[in-house]
C-alpha cells in the first residue's frame, strides 16, 4: 500500500508544547494501516516512560519518511529548522573527525517532534549529556541466533537474573521488539566504554558458564552455532545504540520494545507488546522502569572477573 498524505495538519499539545503534525493520515504501516497520527497518540500515551528512557541522551533517530515501504534513514544530527524549545547535545567521532548535535529529550513534546520528522525507532546512547564519555547504563543484549528458539531466550534470561541478583544488582527487563530480551543496569557514571564492555564481557562469559548449551559469547558472527543465544556484549561501546522502552520497532507488526518484569518472562511472547496494546498495558501497570534511576550499581565486582580472567574487548 502507498503512504497516504491525505489530510490538513493538525496540532498536538504535550506539556505546555504544540508540535504541529504534517500528513497525519500518512500510513506508516500499511499491513495494519496505522498512520502518523496513531504513532503520535502512542508515543503520547507512553509519554512519561519514554522520556524517562530517553532524557539527556544523545539518540539517533530511526525515520521512515515514505512509512515502512519506503527507505529507512539513521539520521544524528537534529536539521535546522527545529522548534527552539527542542534540546540537543553535541558528540563527537574522532574517527571521522566530525560532530553531530543529536537530540536530546528531556520532555513530551521532543518525542512528538520526532515522530512529526517521521522517526519510529528511537535509539539512545548509554551516556547522558552531563558527560557522554562515561556510561551510566549498562545494557545485557540476549541476542537469539536465527534458530535460536524463544524458550532459549527465556531459560538465559533466568540464568541471567541469577548472576545479577547474586552480585546484588537489579537489572531492568525489557523485550527487544524482535525476539530478543534487553536487561538494563543504571550504574555509577565511573567508568569508560571500554570497562563497561568488559565489565558485560566478564558477565557474558560468567553466563555461558553457567549455561553452555544454550549462550554463547564467539566474537565473529560466522563462528557461532546458529542455534545459540549471542549475549552481545559490544551493544555497550560507544555510539552503539538499540532500541529504547517503548520504542515502536520499524517492522510491520508495529512491536514495541516494552518494559517487562522478570516474573512474566516464562510466559512472554514478544508478539503481544505492540502499538496497539502497550498504551493499555502502560495505562493499566505503569512504567514497569519507573524506579530505574533510583540506584546506581558498581561493575568493580565485573572488572575483578573480567581482570582474573584476562579479559580484552575487541575494537568497536
């Protein structure tokens, strides 16, 4: 189905903010016929959790400007032209010798900006503007193979709760919005990307360990069994992002990367968090991730692992 344009502009209110909405009646998805609009009344009905995932975090932008059967774009850098209450942090790539002013949301109102500029996926860093070369979010990646059954995932997921409960850390399930699990740490911003990669590496390692049929941690793709769960390690280094909580994933079936608790995950099908039914969910439970920020976890517990074991991360 061709993206519809059809429809005058309309304007939303968030927090005090009007963003004006352009195409509302372009159909981003068409398997469901879901529109512009509804990808706002979303992002609205979540506001709060999506803005706790994202707030001062540099965050790539995911757009689909033709709706998911046209061309994606990764876009950093905020265009000129943006509203003058929209915030934006500036990173740099000394690779490539540039910078980018990526946006950085600390209200409603951005998100909304956002999806009027035609994004679906939002993809945050681990580091906040304070300081963006020092994470404050640890991020544990159950990364399925592609026939890594499901059940898989869950059996690791559990294994994984093991080690973080035994280390005395709380970690933040989530589902991916595809068939994989994210668990997020907050911790202290202490450490660089390096150490925090492998800090995850010596944790990765620790649940292979435990259990070495199902995960598995090899580097090189080709090397992996396809039936493994990947415990992706590398999602930590820097300028690497994944999806947000409540990122709507750019897939026909419109999932969400939704907040979980850990004692849903035996009976979780990732299939049922979607646009349509997480606003509910959202309505019904709250953010599942409101108490995130409450505590920030030490890695020195990882870092003596990762230092006993002789544990080096490859280059990002």
């Amino acid at each position: 189905m061709a993206a519809s344009s059809k429809g005058p502009a309309v304007v939303v209110e968030a927090g005090g903010y009007e963003v004006r909405v352009s195409n509302p009646d372009r159909v981003y998805f068409p398997v469901l016929g879901l529109t512009k609009l509804d990808l706002v009344h979303y992002y609205l009905a979540v506001g709060d959790g999506i803005v706790r995932a994202l707030r001062e975090r540099p965050c790539m932008l995911h757009r689909f400007p033709a709706g998911l059967a046209g061309e994606k774009v990764h876009q950093k850098r905020v265009p000129h032209g943006a509203p003058p209450w929209l915030e934006t942090v500036r990173v740099s790539f000394p690779r490539y010798k540039r910078h980018a002013d990526e946006l950085c949301v600390t209200k409603t109102a951005d998100v909304l900006w956002a999806v009027q500029m035609s994004t679906v996926e939002f993809h945050p860093w681990n580091s906040r503007r304070a300081d963006t070369e020092k994470p404050d979010e640890w991020r544990i990646d159950l990364d399925p193979m592609p026939d890594c059954p499901f059940d898989r995932v869950r059996r690791v997921a559990a294994v994984a709760h093991e080690v973080l409960d035994e280390l005395g850390i709380t970690g933040y399930p989530k589902t991916s919005g595809g068939r994989g699990l994210h668990v997020y740490v907050r911790i202290a911003p202490r450490w660089g990307f390096t150490d925090v990669r492998r800090a995850a590496l010596a944790f990765a390692r620790e649940v292979e360990r435990r259990a070495p049929d199902d995960v598995t941690t090899t580097w090189w793709r080709r090397d992996r069994d396809p039936a493994a769960l990947f415990v992706d390690y590398n999602q930590n280094a820097r300028d690497h992002t994944i999806a947000s909580a409540y990122s709507v994933r750019g897939v026909p079936e419109a999932t969400v990367s939704a907040p979980v608790d850990w004692a849903e995950i035996p009976d979780l099908d990732p299939r049922d968090f979607t646009v349509r039914t997480v606003p509910e969910r959202f309505a019904t439970r709250g953010d599942l991730h409101a108490d995130i920020d409450d505590t920030a976890f030490s890695l020195d517990t990882l870092l003596e692992w990762a230092e006993r074991d002789g544990l080096d991360v490859p280059e990002a």
